[in-house]
C-alpha cells in the first residue's frame, strides 16, 4: 500500500492507495482514519481499481489547523476533491462513513465535474435547510444528554477523551456496534453527564477490531489529539451560512446506501427510523443495504457483507 500527501493550499493531506484503473475515493468519520477502509482498499483494489483513503484534516497525519471555521463541510470536500484531482483526470467514485458520508455528498454537490457515484455508510443524506443539525439536537434533547450538544464547549470533551485514549476509543466503538445493547449510544443521561458516563470499556473487544487495529487508532489519537475532530462538530452551525445555496438540493450523481440494522443513527431522532428512507434526497438513488447484527462501524463489522454490497453498485456504474 502506497502513502503519499496531497496538498489542498496550505493543508497537507495524508492518502494511502493501493491498485490502479478508475478511482474509488474513502472519506472516513469520527473518530477513525483511513484505516478505517482497509478493508474495501484490498477488495476493490484486487477488482481494477485505484482505491485511496485520506486521513481528513484534524485527524492522523493530515494537517489539524485550529479553528473551528476550518472545519466546515465547504472546506472539507475542497479537501476531498483536490485528492480526487491529484490522483486522477477522471470522475471518481466516492464512499463516505459517518461524519465522512456529509464530506462525499458535499464533495459531490460542491465539486460535481470529479465524482461520478456516491455511496453513502451509516448516513444517509439529507438536502441542507436553513436550520443546523445542532439547533436539530437542541430541540429534540433539551433535558437529556446527546453526544453532539455536549462537544459544543471548546477543550471539556477533549480533556474527558484525552484522559485515557485507549479506554476512551474502547468505550465509543463498542457503544456504537452491533455487539452493544441496542441504542447503547443513546442511553439516557442527564444532560450534563460526560460523554464516557456508564459506557462499556469491554474485555475482550469484539474480534472486528483486534488489537493491532485498535493499537493503530490509539497511536494516531496521540500523536494528532481530538480537537479538530470534534471541531467538525462544532463547525455545524456554520455550514448553515456558507452552503446556502445548496439549500433543498437533490444529490445527483448515482448513489446508494449501506447501513448497520443495529446502528443507533437510526434513532437520533427519538420515535424516527433515519434509514427508513434514505434515498428521499437523491435523485438516482440505486438501493439501501441494510446488514443484520451490525451497528455504526458497517465497513469494519462486516466487511465482506458491505463489500458485496459496494460491488453491486460499482457494477451498475459500469
């Protein structure tokens, strides 16, 4: 596997890739890296494929500037798209997890000349409106603890994780799996618990993630820390202003969906199911996976199951 910087300005952007042919581009969320899609690199990049994963900025080897406005989902798809840029002449194919899946829908709507096909993991996309998903959160937990509200306060969640990053990294992978009680995430809390308070650091961790995995995320965390990060988070409330004018827009290029049956995303909104509908806001939306006995972390739960589904929507491409 090939390690090389991409830079985009005055951020440096770490990419591993593997494989060469038409390329398929991995934006990872939080808090993972691009290890996080070692798994679909050595599939697809065995299949005809230049497969690459970045490191998005604030996160391992890639640039973590401090402001929070450095974060926005505008500058985060400039990211993605000058990786696309250096690593090929033609559109690529994009695959976004968690907090990276917002990251490829906006590459895609902001950058659409580079991307042929989206496919979205763990969350669906929903066209931008004039209200932030914070002031989302602040509405719907008023009186109870949820994990994006209590990140808002610059250096508290930082100094909680920071604590004991291994058992920290533990706790959160573990909540969101499929091997957790179900909605482990979500259990209630008052509102002014920590984002730690009564979760699981488990013994032995599931075997999806072995030790040498969790070793290179705990070394990663170390060396790069978790504000930019959980800037991304903080950073929310100002893609309101700067993406207005994709207010309301459909995601056109050919997409699809890949979830975990078991994820706790599904009921960020108490009552809702998010993935009951998750192609509402394409406009080629070409089918949802949704993997029994799998929570949040699809692509690293169950790799061979997400891999099949991503080929089925690669060939459809072709």
């Amino acid at each position: 596997m090939a390690t090389q910087t991409v830079s985009n300005g005055d951020i440096q952007l770490r990419v591993i890739s593997a494989g060469s042919g038409p390329l398929i581009l991995c934006v990872h969320g939080w808090p993972e890296l691009a290890y996080s899609w070692r798994h679909q690199i050595e599939y697809f990049s065995e299949r005809g494929y230049q497969v690459a994963a970045l490191d998005v900025r604030g996160y391992g080897d890639s640039s973590a500037p401090a402001p929070i406005a450095a974060y926005t989902l505008k500058n985060l798809a400039a990211d993605v798209a000058a990786v696309a840029r250096a690593l090929s002449d033609s559109p690529a194919i994009l695959l976004g997890h968690d907090g990276g899946a917002p990251i490829a829908y906006h590459a895609a709507l902001l950058h659409p000349g580079q991307f042929r096909a989206v496919a979205g993991l763990s969350v669906p996309y929903t066209p931008g409106s004039g209200m932030s998903s914070i002031d989302l959160w602040q509405a719907l937990y008023a009186d109870r603890f949820f994990y994006q509200l209590y990140i808002q306060a610059e250096g508290v969640v930082e100094a909680e994780v920071s604590a004991d990053i291994s058992s920290a990294l533990r706790k959160i992978y573990f909540a969101l799996s499929g091997d957790a009680p179900t909605d482990e995430w979500l259990k209630h809390k008052p509102a002014d618990a920590g984002l730690l308070d009564d979760l699981v650091d488990p013994e032995p961790f599931p075997a999806w993630l072995s030790p040498a995995d969790l070793a290179v995320y705990i070394k990663a965390f170390e060396h790069s820390g978790f504000h930019g990060p959980f800037n991304r988070y903080r950073a929310q409330t100002l893609d309101v202003t700067e993406l207005t004018a994709l207010q309301g827009q459909k995601l056109v290029q050919p997409s699809c969906f890949i979830g975990g049956a078991r994820d706790a995303v599904r009921h960020f909104v108490p009552g809702g199911d998010l993935f009951a509908d998750p192609g509402a806001g394409c406009a080629d939306f070409r089918g949802a996976t949704l993997i029994d006995n799998v929570g949040h972390w699809v692509q690293q739960e169950a790799p061979e199951a997400t891999n099949q589904a991503l080929q089925r929507f690669v060939d459809q491409l072709n």
